[in-house]
C-alpha cells in the first residue's frame, strides 16, 4: 500500500485540497487518492518559469474537469532573486487563502520518503539539530488546517512505478537533475542510492526519531485564546525556541534560522510585520502583529496582567477575556 494507513485515516469524509503540481509525487498522488476513494480538489501554481508550465496547468484542470473536481490555478511571475523562498511563500499562502475561503479540512502534500532523506542530509552537513534535521511530520496540525503528507514512507522508486503501470501521464522538471543545486546534489550523489538499497531500514530508523522528537520539545502551554498564545519559559533557549518555532507552524509561518537567532538575542520582536513575540522571566507570548488605538483602562488593564506592550493590540482586537 502506498498511502500511509494513517493518513488515510485523516483524509477520510474530510474535505481535502491537493497541492498539485503534474510532476510524479503529484500525479501519482492524484490517482492514489482516487484507487482510495478519498474526496479531493486540486490547486497549482503556475509560475511561468519553463516551456511546459502552462501545459501543466492545463493537465490540472483536464483532470479536474474529467474527475469532477475543483481546479485553482495561480498564475505569477516571480524575481530571480530568492526564487525558491519566494515560491514558496507564494504558493503557501495561496493555498491557505483556498483552505480558508472554502473550508477545506486538509492540505495534501505529495513528499515522500526521499524527500525526507534529503532534507535530512542537507541539514546533518549544516550542524542542525534533530528537529530541524526531521523536517517535516506526516501530519501537521495548523492552526486552520492540517497538513498531510499520505506518501512520507513511499519511495520515489515505487511512484515511478506505479505511474508506469498504470500509463498514467506527467511531466518532468529539468531544473531538478541540475546539481548546481545543492537539493539535486544530495538527491544525485547520496539519497537516491541510499533509499534504492536500504529502503525499509531508512523508514524504520525515521519512525524511531519521530518518537524521540515527539518526546522532546513538547509544548508548555498555559494559555490560548484563538491566535494569542501563552507558554511557559524553560530557561533553555533550545527548548523555547522550538516551542516558539511549533506554534508559529501551527500558524502556517515557518521560521528561518536568522529569525529563531534574532528571537534569542532581542526576546521581544516582531517577526516579517505578521507576529510578535515577546520572551519574559517565566512566560513566553505569542500573538499576530497589529496596530491598533486602545482606551487607556484596556492598557491599565494590561499593564497589570503584565501583558506585553506589543500584544496587547491584537488583545484588544479579539476582545480578550482577562478572567
């Protein structure tokens, strides 16, 4: 079976968006999800950046079409600079703007076991630490969706194979054998043959560390009301900031390495204009970032609680209960 019993589970009577690209994982996902009977719609990014863009995007709504299923296509075109970073951020926020519009339960992702493997070596040579050498989690709960990865413990291999048994069309992005590249270097020179001949071993060994993340780090909370978090300091900048860099993905904002440095050195900042953080003795708050006037009792009332000067605006949007 190719699709993780797991998120199976998840994917099931859910309301499920498919990030959908028409290269391999995605297109052998599509069909994986239909074998399964999972209900889903489809969205792409159409970036404009190879011949064979738009003819992607013209297979993601042929299929939706022929499936009866909802397409939503993006069209942009991005600076060269960062273009990665940029991408990302573009498509991301696309999706969540779908998932929020239309109250979609999940966010389906076609990443699989080799992806896992090279993010994982990327980070091993860069001196990270288990969390950030793990990456990413087969189901991640955010704060308006969740995010499912069904294929995280299949090959590339076998999706190669599955949509050659099943004739089953795609495309290919060249820019992915250019080992200019550091993602493609890892992927040519260690990862595919690694995942080629000790394949179950490498699966085994990340089930194993899953659990030893799950065991560490977890999160103190001692308040929440909606995006407004509370946690407790643990006096160990490791703990905090990956307490800190959890809830931030829960909120669909992931932290670069720069960022989670300036949070330990300032200990009260506003991350990208979108949140703020404020590190106190004993409590650690979280909130998004908002400018807002407020009555002099709400911000005598705050001074009190001890709130921080820069969550108290949002505090007073959401009409915060202080009891």
């Amino acid at each position: 079976m190719l699709l993780s019993p797991l998120s199976l589970d998840v994917l099931k009577e859910k309301k499920n968006l498919l990030a959908f690209s028409a290269g391999v994982d995605s297109s052998a996902l599509f069909f994986i999800l239909m074998h399964e009977k999972v209900e889903f719609d489809i969205a792409l990014v159409n970036y404009h950046t190879r011949e064979s863009s738009s003819k992607e995007a013209k297979r993601a709504r042929h299929l939706a079409q022929k499936f009866q299923k909802k397409a939503y296509i993006k069209e942009v075109l991005l600076k060269n600079s960062n273009f990665e970073h940029q991408a990302r951020r573009v498509r991301y926020d696309f999706f969540e703007e779908i998932i929020k519009k239309y109250r979609y339960d999940n966010l389906v992702t076609a990443h699989h076991l080799n992806d896992k493997l090279e993010w994982f070596m990327m980070q091993l040579t860069k001196g990270a630490g288990l969390v950030e050498m793990l990456g990413f989690d087969e189901i991640e709960h955010r704060e308006r969706y969740t995010l499912v990865r069904p294929l995280i413990e299949c090959d590339k291999k076998s999706l190669k194979e599955y949509l050659k048994k099943n004739d089953i069309e795609y495309f290919t992005d060249d820019s992915n054998f250019d080992t200019k590249y550091r993602r493609n270097y890892f992927r040519k020179e260690f990862c595919d043959k690694l995942t080629k001949e000790f394949k179950d071993g490498i699966k085994k060994s990340f089930r194993y560390l899953q659990k030893d993340k799950s065991s560490l780090f977890a999160i103190k909370l001692l308040k929440k009301e909606k995006e407004f978090h509370i946690l407790k300091r643990m006096k160990d900048e490791t703990y905090d900031i990956r307490q800190i860099d959890k809830i931030l993905k829960k909120m669909g904002y992931i932290l670069s390495a720069a960022q989670k440095e300036e949070i330990i050195r300032q200990k009260d900042i506003v991350i990208s204009n979108k949140y703020c953080i404020a590190v106190e003795d004993e409590k650690i708050y979280i909130a998004p970032f908002v400018k807002k006037a407020m009555p002099k009792d709400f911000k005598e009332r705050c001074r009190k609680e001890a709130i921080p000067p820069k969550i108290r605006p949002y505090l007073y949007q959401i009409d915060y209960d202080f009891t």
